[in-house]
C-alpha cells in the first residue's frame, strides 16, 4: 500500500507538522508512505518539492492578487480567505500515478485549485481528506467565527467588504465546490470530534463519508523531562511558577492574547503577594509586543523552530495556557501534555476533547478571562499538579500517539482500497 500525503508545507504551520507527523507514523508501521509540498524545508527523502524560486509561488501570488481585488485593495482579512482559483496539477507527477491512495491535508494559498482537486477526483484514485480547519467544508473561509451560512449556502460573508451580498465571491466559490464535489466520492477526515461535527452540517459535504481521527505526535520525543535543567538550558529562572503560552504569531487576535493579559491582570490583582512569585513565558513571533502588557514578569523568547528546544520549553513551564477563540485540535496542547504540563484553555473547538476539565487540566468558560484567571490559579496553587501532570501524559499515549493514530488510518485507508477493487 502506497500513500502519497499532499501538503502546501512541509513544516510550517499547525497542519504542515500534523502531516509530517503522520508521514512519521505511517512509515513507523510499514507503509510506504511519500510527502508531496510546494515548500520543503528539509533533505528529507520522503518529502518531495514541486518547484523551486518565485515559478514555485506563481500560483499563490496569483491568487492573492485575485482576494485583494475583490477585498477592494484592503489587507485585513487577505490571508483569511482562500478561493484556490490557481494551483499544481499534481496528477501528471510519478509520485502520483504510484500511490494506491491520495491523503490531501492543508492545500491551500496556491498548492492545490479546485480544478486541480477535480482531477485528482477524476484519476480514480481513493482520496483522504483531512480537515485542519472548516475551509473544505465552506466556501472561502477557515474559520466560522460564529456563521452557518454554510449549513446551507455560503453568502452574505463576513470577510468580505460591506459584509458581501447575496451573490458574492464565497456563493460562487459554493458553486464551484458543490460541482467538484459531486463528481467524485471524497472521505474527509476531521481532526476532531467538534469538526466532524461541524462538517457534517454542512451542505457541501453530505453524501460524503465524514469521520473523525486526532493528529499524532511522537511521544518518543514529546516526553517529560527534568525541568531544573530545561530552565538552566533557556537561561529561565528556577525560582518561578511559569505559565507558558506559544503560537506562531503571538498577535494573532484569534489567540487570545487580550484575554491571558486580562486573566493575569486579574490574578495579580486578587493575589498580589504572588506577583514575584509568576512568570510567563512566550514562544513565539512578535513576542516582544505584548510582554510589557503582563503585570508578571515575561520572557520572550521569540519563534522558534528546532523542536528539541521546543521540547526543553515545555519542560520548563509549570502550565500551558491557549486562550484561543477558534481552534481545531491545537498541536501545542497537545505537545505539552505530553510533556506532562497541566493545560488551560476555552471551551471551543476541540479544546475540551484534549483537556479533561480538572482531571489534566482546566477548561474555562468561552471568552471569560474572569474564569480564564480561575483555571491558572487552580491548576499552580490549588491542584495536585503531579496527579494533572502523570494523567495528561496518559491521555496522549492513549489518544493521541503515532501508533494509535497510524493504525485508524491504515485500516480507512484498507477499507477505501476493499471498496475499490469491489466495484471494479
């Protein structure tokens, strides 16, 4: 069995890493597995690159010529929306015309366009779609943010200018998907319960099988470890409960920044005696910007891409804090809990799936940073962390990593192959 894994990136992003992860499980348990991306950051012999230079972002600069056009020159939301009106055709390369099974991931911003997705479905070939967020399941949008236009036709999109209209770009994108859609049988796959959930509402994806299977992570490398020496490697204090928050773009509204520097505001002002005693650490882009809005000290430690040093992060934090307002099946928590790091965040997305609420760490009610600032001071001066910590590392092993993961797609991949070979 030969899969062939089709991603925009090989590593940069949520997704990219989720994929890559997968490609590390699959191959672990036997299956000759390959990685198709537009950018590769690494010799891996796996990964395979489509182009090289600027002729390799042709499709992608194209394409957010088109969204500014019709965003009417205004850069707010230019990276929010993709339409994938330009892409590769991937079905003319060896590594294609190889693979028993096509397993798309994040395909967006010029890797894959619609009618190169039309191809793929023509080829004939069992196609695996894993869903990051709820774009192959709407029309122009990643995140909802509250809408269900989508439960029927996308339109009237908040995204675009004056709130679009009633025949605006995301009801032609819905028309273009609802024709590609119904030309060829498609399996997605949410990386949450809660997006299978939302995928399977929507109008766009019924007829098609929808399941649900978590993202991987190598639990071989994402362990606990000594913290007194991860804060030493960091140059961190050894003095200090340390909060940790981490994302590719710490000013990313749709983080939750506003509301970790209310909750810590909040805690400082309830319990001053701990003010000396709290630090927060960033990791991440533009950390520098909003560390001096903490009432705590804060160690900005930028972005950071060796994951051996991520590792040691983890390590070093006594909680890890992800105030998002959307999220999927967020990577972080994730990594930190298997690394033995009680975790806080929202009750959003699939957040409350990895976080058992005061069992490995805490789940505060959405956007109340009153509560937010509840769970942080529950889980570093209330809870018997070392009971928080042993049951996260025992929530991943058992849920989240390679082989559990790798098994469930190896038996859809078997079962999608068995439909095949009958019908012909």
């Amino acid at each position: 069995m030969k899969i062939l894994i089709v991603s925009t990136s090989e590593r940069a992003g949520g997704a990219a890493v989720a994929a890559l992860r997968l490609l590390d499980a699959l191959c672990n348990h036997g299956v000759k597995a390959k990685m198709l991306v537009r950018d590769r950051q690494s010799a891996d012999p796996r990964v395979v690159a489509l182009g090289h230079g600027w002729w390799q972002r042709r499709h992608f600069l194209w394409e957010r010529l088109m969204v500014l056009m019709h965003l009417h020159g205004q850069r707010e939301h230019l990276f929010d929306i993709d339409i994938a009106n330009s892409g590769f055709d991937i079905t003319r390369l060896e590594e294609f015309r190889e693979a028993d099974v096509i397993h798309l991931h994040w395909v967006n911003q010029g890797m894959l366009s619609l009618a190169g997705i039309q191809k793929v479905l023509r080829s004939g070939k069992p196609v695996v779609w894993t869903m990051h967020d709820l774009w192959p399941a709407a029309s122009i949008c990643h995140l909802s943010l509250g809408c269900r236009h989508f439960t029927h036709r996308c339109h009237y999109c908040k995204y675009l200018p004056g709130k679009g209209s009633d025949n605006d770009l995301s009801t032609r994108v819905w028309r273009r998907k609802e024709r590609l859609f119904g030309e060829g049988h498609l399996t997605f796959v949410a990386c949450s319960r809660w997006l299978e959930g939302e995928a399977k509402s929507s109008a766009l994806t019924r007829g098609h099988k929808i399941t649900n299977v978590p993202n991987p992570i190598d639990t071989r490398t994402f362990c606990p470890g000594a913290k007194a020496e991860a804060r030493a490697i960091l140059g961190l204090p050894q003095d200090k409960m340390l909060m940790l928050f981490v994302c590719q773009r710490l000013t990313n509204v749709n983080k939750g920044m506003t509301y970790l520097v209310e909750a810590c505001r909040k805690m400082a002002a309830d319990h001053p005696e701990l003010t000396d005693r709290i630090g927060v650490v960033l990791l991440g882009g533009h950390a520098d910007e909003v560390s001096a809005e903490l009432p705590f000290a804060s160690y900005p430690l930028g972005y950071v891409s060796d994951e051996k040093r991520i590792v040691e992060v983890y390590r070093a934090s006594d909680l890890f804090v992800l105030p998002s307002l959307s999220e999927n099946l967020p990577n972080t928590i994730m990594e930190a809990m298997a690394c033995g790091v009680p975790c806080v965040g929202f009750k959003v997305g699939g957040i409350p799936e990895e976080i058992d609420h005061r069992k490995n760490g805490y789940v505060a009610a959405y956007r109340d940073s009153d509560d937010l600032a509840r769970g942080l001071y529950w889980t570093l001066f209330e809870a018997d962390r070392q009971q928080l910590s042993a049951a996260a590392v025992k929530k991943v092993e058992l849920s989240y990593s390679q082989s559990s993961v790798a098994l469930r797609y190896i038996e859809l991949y078997q079962e999608l192959l068995a439909q095949k070979h009958f019908m012909l």
